[in-house]
C-alpha cells in the first residue's frame, strides 16, 4: 500500500517559516518540553494499522536542528504521554511488551540518563491518562475493575494515592 506519511513540522509564529524533520517515519503524536528544548513524538515506519499499533517508538527531537536525539525503542503499544514540568522525565502509558493486548502500564523515562522503566508493576488496573503534578508526582487516570480511579504516585512508583476512588463510578474523559 502506498499511503502518505504525516510529518513533524515545527514552525514559528513570528515570520511563519515552517521546517519540516528529515524523517521517513510516520508522527502520529508529538508534545513540546515544558522550556521548549525537545519534541517528544510518537513515529512509526509506515502509515499502515500493523505499523501504528506494533511498530510505534518515541523520538526526542531537537528543535532547532530537527534532529532525531534519542529513540525509545520500547516493544508494545504506545498511549498517552507528557512531559514533567522540568523537561527532564516523561510519563507514558504503554504495553509491557509486544503481547500486551492494550497499552495500559505506566512507564517514566529519563532523558538525560535515557532511563526506561515501568512504575507500579502490580497496579491490578489499566492507566487511561497520566499528568504531572510537580517535578516528582504522576496524576493518573485508570480503570480499575469496573470503576475509574484518579489518583498520584511518584515518579519511582513510591507513595500511590487514590483522590477520587468510587465503587461503580465510571468516566471516559477527563481534563488534567
């Protein structure tokens, strides 16, 4: 199949330059650190479904280069992600490896350190969104049984709290 490739274009609101990343992969996702150093985008190798679900890994990119920095070659499905508020940490929602049938563990990844690793390994629930409260803390979203919780736990995986934790209570959006 010959299907287009979405690109990674960063532009600039004061002259309207567009660049584009000299990539062949396929963006599906991208969000901008906090100081507007790096690009975190979501890429796989080609537009094809197969490629989006089981192909996916993460790019830091420079801005000002276009340049690909770092990959986050990790093997399952790729959900939702964000930076924390320095810049220094991701938080991403993906699957333990390429047989996980939903991506729904939450990982942190170190940029500077290039550190992968998931937190919370037996949390019984899936994570639906995560955000971050401070430069420590993940504000997360899951499904747990047949309720939703919301609820932190730091960045190590230390000091899980459930704000809101209602039996039979059920959401499938939230604004973090």
């Amino acid at each position: 199949e010959d299907l287009a490739l979405s690109e990674l274009l960063v532009g600039t609101v004061e002259t309207g330059a567009v660049r584009r990343i000299s990539s062949s992969a396929h963006f599906t996702a991208c969000r901008w650190s906090p100081d507007g150093t790096r690009i975190a985008a979501i890429q796989a190798p080609t537009a094809l479904v197969d490629d989006r679900y089981m192909s996916r890994s993460m790019a830091i990119v420079d801005p000002e280069t276009l340049e690909v920095t770092d990959v986050i070659d990790h093997k399952a499905k790729l959900g939702d992600f964000c930076w924390s508020p320095d810049g220094q940490h991701l938080a991403i929602i993906a699957g333990k490896d390429q047989h996980d049938p939903k991506e729904a563990r939450l990982f942190t990844y170190a940029v500077d350190k290039k550190s992968f690793k998931q937190i919370l390994a037996g949390f019984k629930g899936a994570f639906e969104a995560v955000a971050w409260v401070n430069r420590q803390d993940i504000l997360f979203v899951a499904s747990e049984s047949t309720s939703n919780t919301i609820g932190t736990v730091n960045a190590k995986g230390k000091g899980l709290k459930r704000i809101l934790d209602k039996e039979r209570m059920s959401f499938s959006k939230v604004s973090m």
